[in-house]
C-alpha cells in the first residue's frame, strides 16, 4: 500500500483495515461511475407504482427533484470527493457519528438489497417475462422458482466478479435504460398520433397532501442512490474527480429517463387501469401496438409481426434493466457491510476481500443466500399472489433504505464542524441546509410510510396503501414496524461482534 494510501487511513483504522484494502484493485473509471449511477438511481420496478397515482404524481415527481434530488446530488458530491475511503456511506456515517451508529445504519443500508433483490426484483422480472413469452399466463411453482432463483445468482454472480468484469453488467444496464426508455418514449408519441391519448386536465396536476404522503416515499427511493459508487472508494482511479463529473450528469439524465416514461404511460393508459406491479409493462405492449397487434374492446392487447418482435426485445432490456438495478445496489452495499467488518462495527469474518477476486465474496454469497430466503417466504406467505408479494416487500425495502439516510445526509454538516481541514475538491452550498433539510423530508417520509396519513387522519380513506382498510392500521403498523426494530437490533448486534477488531492495535500514520 503506498503512503497516500495509508494517510486516508481514519486515526483509529484498524490493522484490519490496512489488511484487507490491500487486496483491492483501481478498476472504477469515469463513465463506469457514470453508468454506475445510472442503473443505481433510474430503476423501472417502480415506474408503475408512481404513475398508478395519476397526473399529479408527474407534480411530485417534478418537485422532489429540485427540493431532495438535486440537493442530495450537492452532498455527495462533497462528501464522495472529500472523503473518498471504500465503504462511502459507512465511513461518512461512522466517522460523524461513532462506530455504533455507522453500524445500525450500514446494516439498514445493505440488509434492503437482498431483501429487494429477492422480493421485488425478482417479481418484476417474472412479470414481465410472462407478460411477453408466456401469454400473461402465470408461472407454475416450479417455474417461477426457477426463473427467480436464476435471476438472483445470477446477479450475486456478477457482484463475486472482478470489478473489471462486474461493471459491464450496469454498463449494459445503462444502455439498456437509454434504449428501452428512448423506444418507449417515441412510441407513446407515435401510439397518440394514430390513436389519441388518455386526456387529463390541468387540474389533474394539482398536488394534494394525501397525494404527496402516498408519493414521497416511492419518489424518495427512486432518487437515492447517489453515494453508492463511493462504496468503492479505493477502487476509482480519480474520486476527486470523476464522482462530481459523474454525480451532475447522472442527476440530469435521470430525472428524464424517470419523468418522460411516467408522462407517457400517464398518456396511454386510464389511471384505474394501472397497477403499482405492471403499470409500465401493460403501457410498452399496448405502445407496441402501433408496430403491428391490437387491443380489442375488453382492454387485452395482442401483439403481432414487428409488434411481437420488438416486444419481446423490449422485455429482454427490462429484464436486463432491472437485473443491473439489483446487481449494482448489492455490488454497493455489499462493499459497504464488508468495510464495517474490517472497521471493528461488524463480523470480522464478514470483512474479508477476495485475494483472487478484489471482491467481498462472503458478504455477497450472505446477500444471495438473504434474497433466497424472502424470496420463498414473501411466494408462500402471499399463496403464490405476485401483486401481494410485490406490494408487501417493496414497503418494506422502502422502509429501510429511508431510514438508513437519516445517518447519511446529516453527516455533511457533521463532517465539515468535525473535518474542517480536509481537502474538499467540490465544496456544496448551505451545508447546514441542505443536510437539514434532507433529513427532515427522509424523516417525514419514513413516519408517513409506517403510520400513513399521520397528523391528518390516519389511515382513513386516501391514505391507506392499497389493499389496506382503516381497521388493519395497526397490523400495517406491526408489518412496517417490527423488520425495522428487528434490523436495528441485528446491526447492534454485530457492532457488539465487531469488538475485537476495534479494541486491536490501530494503523500508525508515518
């Protein structure tokens, strides 16, 4: 490890750390964090839930980006270029608030991604694979165990893998989002000048307060993400550099590959006839009518010639879209726990790289093994219903990414008080403000998620999630409530683990 290496080394690293950032490998360059990025914040699982809400989540949508995107983009930039050690969100959090708290939150942090991986992803892959290849026909058992099991090793695969080999999958994934969303995009057009397009009015925009507590929580999980190329800190060639470059254009890019598709399926389909697990797949076949098929009079869309051709084409980039979206949150997060296992606020076994690899493999083949297990409760706790099991992980994958971002973004303002000398190669405006701002809308979203409608008439009609009534609040509350006690418990647990790692002889800076 050379000298500059070591100086980046926190005061009280320990021997561990120095140990194990050895094995890592500089294989992160500019447009592969820019790509990075891109399959990280633009995920298309969720695409349906925003637009089920109607036009004014197209309000929404617009507002959080220019109060919570851009303002959470400002900040990592900061914090990514000034601090730029492997494990990114960890280190910020740990360093700002002690090991403990960096603990807790790094365990929210990872634990949401194999959790979604398995629960949401995975579903969303087998919806629309049989949507296209399978004639809306559901999967018997055996099938839909097959495909989903395949889908998830598959992405634990690629994030065992070298990152020189690993990071062409979100390069694919990126250019995936740019062909299927571009495709979708000049197809809503072309379907509206042959066939007219959904009307809405003006009024339609109009934001409400129930609209914002139903949207804030899906539209915050969308525009997250930011920091998680800074996972891999020591593995960039320039993080100084290229995570600011790379930070800025993905922002741009994303807030027109989430707001033009949302717009379009807004367009083409009737609100009531969108669903949170197949909005945007229902919208891209019966687009692709216009390429060759039809919908009859009862809504069913067949496709034919080109049509079936190039759906098919466009299912296989949604599959690969959302396969990068998993591949790179666990290639991310998976990172992260491994760093707080050599920094003393995790299992030492767990903070282990790869020699062979540069890899965490244990954390990641841990992440395969999580994602199989809700994978197969959440598909026999709901009997096999995809729109439940979709419905109940994604609130919950929800609940926990949230929640861990109350440790991230206050750690700006942190950070410039405790670290006031470290070099900042981009410095964000109204630090303070931004850092306090973030943290009360992620504060507000999570109590809005577990306990909706909150401060107003909670869980009354409008308010509670589909397929809730008023009287199962508290079983809601229960369902939200108990994994996210139970994961802030497990991360003080393996704080505790984490002892005799912290307690041993720490680097000595020369």
């Amino acid at each position: 490890m050379t000298a500059g290496q070591i100086a980046s080394e926190p005061a009280d690293a320990p021997v561990a750390a120095q140990a194990e950032r050895q094995k890592l490998r500089k294989h992160f360059g500019r447009f592969d964090i820019l790509f990075f990025l891109l399959c990280t914040i633009v995920g298309v699982d969720t695409i349906g839930s925003v637009a089920s809400r109607g036009a004014e989540a197209f309000t929404w949508l617009i507002v959080l980006a220019a109060v919570f995107f851009v303002p959470s983009a400002l900040l990592t930039a900061e914090l990514g270029a000034a601090f730029p050690d492997e494990g990114g969100p960890y280190i910020w959090t740990s360093r700002a608030f002690g090991r403990l708290a960096g603990a807790v939150n790094n365990f929210l942090y990872w634990i949401t991604n194999p959790v979604w991986l398995g629960g949401t992803l995975s579903v969303v892959a087998v919806t629309a694979y049989t949507a296209f290849f399978n004639d809306g026909k559901d999967l018997s058992t055996p099938a839909f165990y097959a495909f989903t099991l395949v889908f998830i090793w598959v992405g634990v695969l690629a994030a065992i893998l070298s990152f020189d080999v690993g990071k062409w999958i979100p390069t694919v994934g990126a250019w995936s989002r740019f062909v299927l969303l571009g495709l979708f995009t000049v197809t809503v057009v072309v379907y509206g000048v042959q066939h007219g397009l959904h009307g809405f009015g003006l009024g339609d925009f109009s934001p409400t307060y129930a609209g914002f507590v139903l949207l804030v929580p899906v539209l915050m999980f969308n525009y997250v993400g930011f920091e998680l190329p800074n996972t891999a800190g020591d593995e960039m060639t320039d993080a100084q550099k290229d995570v600011p470059f790379a930070i800025f254009r993905s922002a741009v890019l994303a807030v027109l590959l989430y707001a033009l598709p949302i717009l379009g399926i807004l367009l083409v389909l009737p609100v009531d006839a969108i669903t949170s697990l197949g909005g945007f797949v229902d919208a891209i076949r019966q687009v692709f009518t216009v390429y060759g098929g039809q919908v009859a009079t009862d809504g069913t869309v067949t496709l034919s010639g080109a049509g079936s051709l190039l759906g098919d084409l466009a299912a296989v980039m949604f599959i690969l879209t959302v396969l990068s979206s998993g591949v790179t949150w666990v290639m991310g997060s998976d990172r992260a726990l491994a760093v707080s296992g050599y920094d003393g606020a995790a299992p030492r076994f767990l903070g282990v790289i790869s020699s062979r690899f540069g890899t965490p493999v244990r954390v990641n083949i841990l992440s395969g093994l999580v994602s199989t297990l809700v994978l197969v409760l959440a598909h026999e706790l709901t009997d096999g219903s995809a729109a439940k099991l979709f419905g109940a992980v994604l609130g919950l994958a929800i609940s926990t990414t949230l929640f861990s971002y109350l440790g991230i973004f206050p750690a700006l303002a942190v950070l410039r008080r405790k670290a006031p000398d470290t070099p900042r190669p981009y410095r964000a405006p109204f630090p303070r403000t931004i850092s306090v701002v973030l943290t009360l809308l992620v504060l507000f979203a999570s109590v809005q998620l577990v306990a909706p409608g909150l401060g107003d008439h909670w869980f009354a009609h409008g308010y509670a999630p589909d397929g809730w009534t008023h009287g199962e609040r508290w079983k809601y509350l229960l369902t939200e409530t108990v994994p996210l006690v139970a994961f802030m418990l497990l991360g003080v647990l393996f704080w505790l683990l984490g002892k005799p790692t912290r307690t041993s002889p720490a680097v000595v800076k020369q």
